[in-house]
C-alpha cells in the first residue's frame, strides 16, 4: 500500500514538477507569473486526445504532437499577449492580467466550442497495472516518472550546454546586460516560450490520461504555482523538488486522511511555508536588484 | 418591467461595491488578487447564516459579513504580504485560498454544502442597495484622498521609493487588502439577502474574473472607472441575455486587448466628474484621449 | 561625534562580493564623499545603509543606535532619507504630489479618521499641501507643482528627488549621483544647492559622485572604495594624492606613465 501510494505520489509529483520547470523558466525571464500556463497545458492535451483517437495515430506521434503543438500555442501565447508589454516594460501586475485574461479566453472558447464533456483515454493505456514487490502499481504512474525525469534532464542539459541555453540562463539574471551583449532578447524569449510549451505539452499528456481531458483541467497548474513556491521563485531546481514533495505529501493525505481536504492542504502548506521559509527552499528573488 | 429593471440596478450596484473594494487593491495599491470572489462568499454566508439560523438584525449580519470577510483579509494577508515578498506570492496564494474556501463551504455542516442555504429572508432592496453603495463610495473616496492613499499608490508605483518614504510596505497592502476584503463581504450579504437562496457554486472564479474584467476595464487608479464599468458589464448582458460562455469568452479577449492596446482602461488614474463629462460632450473623443 | 559608523559591512550575492570589510564614520554635520570606479559598490552600501539589503556580515550603527536590521521606512523615521542614482520618482504622479507622499510622514492621522474624513483630517491635509509647497519652493519647483513628474527635465527630476528627500526631514541624508548626466555649469550650480540645503537644514551629508569637481569642492573627507574594498580615506589632498587611486580611476597605464 505504501509503496503503491509512493509510486502514484511520485508520479503526480513528476507532473508537477514539469509544469512548475516551464512555469519557473517563464518566471526566472520574465520576472511575472504566467498564469494562462495552465491553458495550454490544456490544450496541449486536446491535441493529444485528438491525434490519438480521432486521427487514429500511434500514441507515441499523439505525444510528440502533443508536445509540438503546446509548444507553438505557448510561443503564439506570448506573441501576442505579453511581446507588446514587454516592449513598454509595463510592471508584472499588467503581465498577470494579460495571463489571466488569455487563460480565460482559451478556458472558455473550448468551453463553447468543443463543449464541457470530459474525453478519457481508453483503458489499455490507462489502466495497466504491474506488480512489484507484491504491490500493484500503475504503468502508467511509471512511464509519468520516467518521462518527466527525461524532459527534465534533457532542458537542464539544454539550459547547460547549448548557445541559447547558455543565452537563457545569463538574461535570468540580468536581461539588459545581456541585450548590451548582443543577445536578441525577442528570439530568446520565443524559445523561452517554446520551451515551456513543450513541457506543457507533455504534463498535459499525462494529466489527460490520468484525470481525462476537460476545459477546466488546467486550474491543477494551481499546483505548480505552489510547488514552484515550495521550491523558490524562479529557481527550476526549486521546482522540481518543490513539484515532487507536493505530490507525494498529496498523495499521502489523500490516502490516509481524506481526499476532501487534499486542496485545502496544499493551500495550508504554502501558507505555513511563506511564514516559516518565505523565500523557499532554493529562493533567490526575495531581494530585489535596486 | 420596473421591478426588473430595479433587480438589474439592484444587482449591478451590488457588484459596483465589490469591485470598489477590488479597485483600490489592484488599481490602487497594484496587488493582483485571483480568489476575490472568495471574500464575496464569506460574506454572503457569514450574513446568510446569521439572518437564516440566528434572526438576526439584516443591518447586523451585513456589517458582520463584511468584518468577517475583513478578518479573513488579515489571515491570510499576514503571511503573504509580511515578508517583503514580490507581489506573485500573493497572487498565487489567492489562488490556494480561493479553492480552500469553496472546499470548506461545500463540506462545512453550517452551510449545508453544495445545498446551499435557501431561504435567506429577501431584505435587500433597491433603496438599500444605492444607500450602502453611497456609502462604500464615499468612504472610497475618503481613503484615495488620504496619506493612505497617496502610500497606496506610492506602492504601486515603486515600492522601494515608497519605502524609501517612510511607507510602511506591509501596512499599506495589508490596509489595502482589508478595506477590498469588508467591501467584498458586505457586497456578499447584499447579494445573499437579494437573491435569498446562495451556495458554493455561485462563488467561483467567474465571480472574480468579471470583478477583474471590471477593475481593468474601468481603468487602474480609479474608483469611479471600475463602478461604471462594473454596471456595464452586469447590466448589459443580462439585459441582452449574452450567452454566459462567450461572455467569459469575450472577457479574456479584453483583458488582454486591454493589456496590450489601452492598458490605463477606461478612465485610467482619472476620475469621472461633472466638469469631466461637460467637457468630453463639448469637446468630442478629444478630451478622452487627455493624459493617462 | 560620529552620526553614521560602519563596521566590517560586508555584502554578498551568491558567489559575488559586492563589497567587503568596509569600516568608516561620518561626524555629524559633514559632508562625506563616497567615490570610485564604476561597479566598485557604492550603491550597494547606500542600500544597506537604508535597508534595501541585508548585510551579509558587520554592523552598522546610527547616533549610537544599533541599525543593522531596521526595516527602510523604519530608518527614515529615526532621519535617514536617500535619492537614487536611477532616478526613482512616483512617475505618473504630479510633482506636488510626490513630495507630499513624502511630508504625510510628518503629519500622522489614523486609517479610522481618514475614512470618515474627520475634520482633523482636514486640517492636516491643508497642512501637507503647505508643507509641500515650501519645500518644492525651496528646491526652485514651485512653477511645475502640477506636471507630471516623468514630465520634468532630467536636472529638475534630481532636484524633485531631494525635495521629496528633504521633506522626510531627515538628519543624514545619502545622495547617490545627484549630478549624473550634468554639463559642468548644471553640476557648479548643483554642487551649491547642496551646500545650501546642507546648511539650512542641518543635514550630515553622504554623496556618491563621479564629477570629481562636485566632489572637491563640497567633500571634506573622502572615502574611495575599489572592487567592493576600501582604497584610500581622507581630505580632499590626500586622496588625490594616493597612487592607488589615481591607478585606479586611471587604469594600470598610469604606473608606467608617472614612474
């Protein structure tokens, strides 16, 4: 039981973190929090539903259109709700807005569209089970942990070693010095976007096979916000341990304590933890640079 | 046909008072809340409860609506806004609290969960609708015009300057969040006693999207901008009977076309006066172009 | 005695060192110079100073009083009031207003009163629209009291900033490059209005400045700072005489070029 309940904690909690990575690496640029995120994650799971039983696609290019296609409706997100405040240098609070502003249209336009029915993925995808160590556990819940973990090493080596990467990470911490440097800040920030699209793209993936795809799916980004708090502001190591620790003490009290009171949870423990650790646990924005 | 056009009135001032509140705590103090409407329904029960299962006094259970809402402010603005945290953390802790609310009213026994309270004695009515608005807008205006006013904006504008001018960060938000949070609650029990039957699903975040739309439209840095524009987008459709999806769907779009194109609103750091009107009808578009 | 002492201020950002071990004391009713190249970590001592950062190590004391973890608007109520090197004023407001928020320090009424607007409220409103005008005449602003501050010429938007400094009524007040930007008449005429301003409100004076003429002619005592370090410390003579500092501001060539 314990095992099992860590398995699906851990794979709630690599979901996430994927969300809380894209999430921060849009934060730790441009310095607001982009809350139509959850849209496209949204979105990014119509996609995928869509290529797989619709155009009858194998899942393995539903995913990858997935991934594609969040990743360009996150790039469009910016282009055309934040590049003109950007531009102006409005103060986040207008970013917020804008962000809010496209969550609700996209909510709401596949509300109206496509309707509030929620699509599940057939069984043979989500509900296969494997025993380990006498404990029933999900394939699926495996394949969400190994395919965030992969995402997530293969950004970070992204962010590592190559030129934009390298690009990305040094405007993270000034962005007018390195535009002084030469660095085209609007095509820096496209891939930025993209970036996070294409991890929207796959949490949204596995959030659909896990919960079934619906308009309002994204609202669990709430989540990520959270995790990404957990973790410190802008900080992607931060997410991810932040995302992780929140799935798995989720997990836990739905388990042992009662489901109803899981969300109330989490909103009591980013709560307790702005009082105890206001900064988080890898936090580095609370200064701010004079 | 009177007493619906009253009802519209009646409904469009409550939702004037809310978004007054919301008003001086994004437009005024530039905080961005996410989970308004939860102050709105802690009012509207608080009021509700006391008037359903206790009889008591409507003008009582109202102002306890309102400091209920007020303490709640205090709770979870405490721990928000005391560490001199970037505004985002509370944001997203607005977000936690809005869902932890409508989780606690779908459970709680005292509100009969997702039943709702039906019932509620119908005491709201137009003429006390329009009183407490009156009120709500002069003691609004009160607070622009004051040292609080000129520190809440001072924040707004750059909080380390503010700072640097002796502004206590931390008072002036959480003053902020206090005021919007009462004007919330007490527009919570108008909008309980008006429509005498309330339950969790009438307090989601459509509630606080429209009071946001509101705010923005009606431009930051104004109280009378978001009342005007609170009336025109309660009124206008429900007396045109605009499909709700497509409402929210054209709320989104303006939002951001808003953000991008004419990001002071409506009557961005103005406010609507008599000279103002005479002058916008004498000179034409002109004049509302001015500053801003 | 001694009005502002640092002792062993350190600040670092992560792996950088903004500055280090730095030590000095302003005797009460001077005029200080806080000079060095760019990114030596001037700024970053006036943040500490007024609690914009904390320190990573040191202590820093204010008429005796230990300060080091006083929050801004904290120290401001004890007289210390800066301007910035980066102009920072409440653009979108009017100038008249940007130094009233400044004098409502002066005149508290309670949120209570205010709301109701209380005829006491009143009567200290009148009071910090006079107290406004008196200094925005002092500072020579009196004519644009209704523009917008972003509307003003960069030389006026200076002179705002130390109005609105000035109207905290501070006893130490920091002035981070208040001639930035100047032509050499502009900075002569700057560098007598804060020799006036010093007298007339009895101020103890700290200035960061890279016009070395402002400098000269107001500072009594200097403190260079080099890399986050402290270079040199003295009069006006003995600065300019140091090597160090003239290597310095100068770069390594001068080495060669004096031997």
């Amino acid at each position: 039981m314990l095992i099992q309940t860590l398995v699906t904690g851990l794979a709630i909690g690599g979901i996430y973190a994927l969300m809380a990575v894209g999430y921060s690496l849009v934060f730790s640029i441009l310095n607001f929090s982009n809350f139509a995120y959850g849209s496209i994650i949204m979105l990014g799971a119509y996609v995928g539903y869509y290529l797989l039983m619709k155009a009858g696609l194998p899942l393995a290019v539903s995913v990858a259109g997935s991934v594609m296609g969040a990743a360009f409706l996150c790039y469009l997100n910016e282009r055309m709700a934040y590049s003109t405040l950007r531009k102006r240098n409005a103060a986040s609070l207008y970013f917020m807005i804008s962000a809010m502003g496209t969550a609700i249209f996209l909510e709401n336009l596949v509300y109206a569209t496509i309707g509030s029915r929620f699509y599940a993925f057939p069984e043979i995808i989500t509900q296969q089970n494997i025993t380990f160590w006498g404990a029933s556990i999900g394939v699926l819940d495996v394949f969400a942990i190994v395919f965030s973990f992969t995402a997530i090493y293969m950004l970070h080596y992204f962010l590592q070693h190559s030129r934009v990467g390298i690009a990305i990470r040094a405007a993270s911490y000034d962005m007018q010095v390195c535009q002084l440097n030469g660095v085209n800040i609007t095509r820096l920030v496209g891939w930025v976007f993209l970036l996070a699209g294409a991890l929207a793209g796959l949490s949204g993936m596995f959030l659909g096979m896990k919960y079934m795809v619906y308009p309002t799916m994204g609202w669990i980004t709430n989540k990520a916000y959270i995790a990404a708090v957990i973790g410190g502001l802008g900080s992607l190591p931060g997410a991810v341990v932040g995302g992780l620790i929140l799935g798995v003490l989720e997990t836990l009290v739905s388990t042992y304590v009662s489901s109803v009171i899981r969300d109330v949870f989490s909103f009591s423990l980013l709560v307790v933890l702005l009082l105890v650790l206001p900064t988080g646990l890898f936090g580095k924005y609370l200064e701010e640079k004079v | 046909m009177l007493s619906y056009i009253s009802g519209i009135i009646t409904f469009s001032l409550i939702y004037v008072i809310a978004a007054v509140g919301l008003a001086i705590f994004t437009g005024f103090t530039g905080l961005f809340s996410l989970g308004h409407a939860a102050f709105f329904a802690i009012g509207a029960y608080t009021a509700g409860i006391l008037t359903y299962f206790y009889d008591v006094n409507f003008w009582l259970a109202l102002a306890s609506g309102g400091a209920m809402s007020g303490l709640v402010g205090i709770l979870i603005g405490y721990p928000t806004l005391k560490a001199k945290l970037r505004s985002d953390y509370f944001a997203i802790a607005t977000l936690g609290f809005g869902e932890a609310v409508r989780v606690l009213l779908e459970n709680l026994e005292i509100t009969q969960g997702a039943r709702g309270l039906p019932g509620i004695p119908a005491e709201t009515t137009l003429p006390v609708a329009a009183g407490v608005t009156v009120i709500v807008l002069w003691v609004a205006r009160n607070f622009v015009h004051s040292r609080y006013g000129r520190a809440a904006v001072a924040v707004r504008e750059d909080f380390v300057a503010a700072e640097m001018m002796g502004i206590n960060l931390f008072q002036v938000r959480l003053l902020s969040l206090v005021f919007s949070a009462i004007c919330g609650g007490v527009a919570g029990g108008l909008f309980a006693h008006y429509v005498s039957f309330i339950q969790p699903s009438m307090f989601t975040s459509y509630l606080s999207t429209q009071l946001t739309a509101s705010v923005v439209a009606g431009g930051m840095g104004s109280i009378t901008g978001p009342a005007v524009a609170t009336v025109i987008f309660i009124a206008i459709p429900e007396v045109l009977r605009v499909a709700s999806m497509w409402r929210l769907v054209a709320y989104g779009l303006l939002l951001v076309a808003i953000m991008v194109f004419r990001p002071q609103g409506l009557l961005g750091f103005r406010e609507l006066s008599w000279a103002g009107v005479k002058r916008w009808l004498t000179l034409g578009k002109a004049a509302g172009q001015g500053r801003g | 005695m001694d009005i502002l002492r640092l002792e062993a201020v350190t600040k670092r950002f992560g792996g950088i060192v903004a500055c280090k071990d730095i030590s000095f004391g302003i005797p009460e009713g001077r005029i200080m110079g806080l000079i060095g190249p760019n990114g030596a970590g001037k700024t970053t001592i006036f943040n500490l100073i007024t609690g914009v950062y904390s320190l990573t190590a040191g202590r820093i004391y204010f008429r005796g009083a230990d300060i080091t973890r006083l929050r801004p608007d904290e120290l401001v109520a004890l007289g210390i009031a800066r301007t910035f090197q980066n102009i920072r004023l409440f653009r979108n407001l009017t100038v008249l207003d940007n130094v009233r928020i400044a004098v409502d320090r002066n005149l508290p009424y309670s949120f209570g009163a205010a709301l109701a607007r209380l005829p006491s409220v009143l009567s200290k409103e009148r009071a910090v629209y006079r107290q406004a005008t008196e200094y925005l005449a002092a500072l020579g602003l009196s004519g644009r009291a209704g523009d917008r501050a972003d509307s003003l010429p960069y030389g006026l938007q200076r002179k705002l900033e130390i109005a609105r400094a000035l109207a905290l009524k501070p006893k130490l007040l920091l002035l981070d490059e208040p001639a930035a930007g100047m032509n050499p008449e502009e900075s002569a005429e700057l560098a007598r209005l804060i020799r006036r301003i010093h007298g007339e409100f009895g101020l103890t004076t700290l200035l960061i400045e890279h016009h070395m003429d402002v400098v000269m002619e107001l500072c009594e005592q200097i403190y260079v700072l080099n890399f986050g370090v402290k270079l040199a410390e003295g009069d006006a003579e003995t600065v300019q005489g140091n090597p160090d500092v003239l290597r310095a501001y100068l770069g390594e060539g001068y080495k060669r070029a004096g031997n």
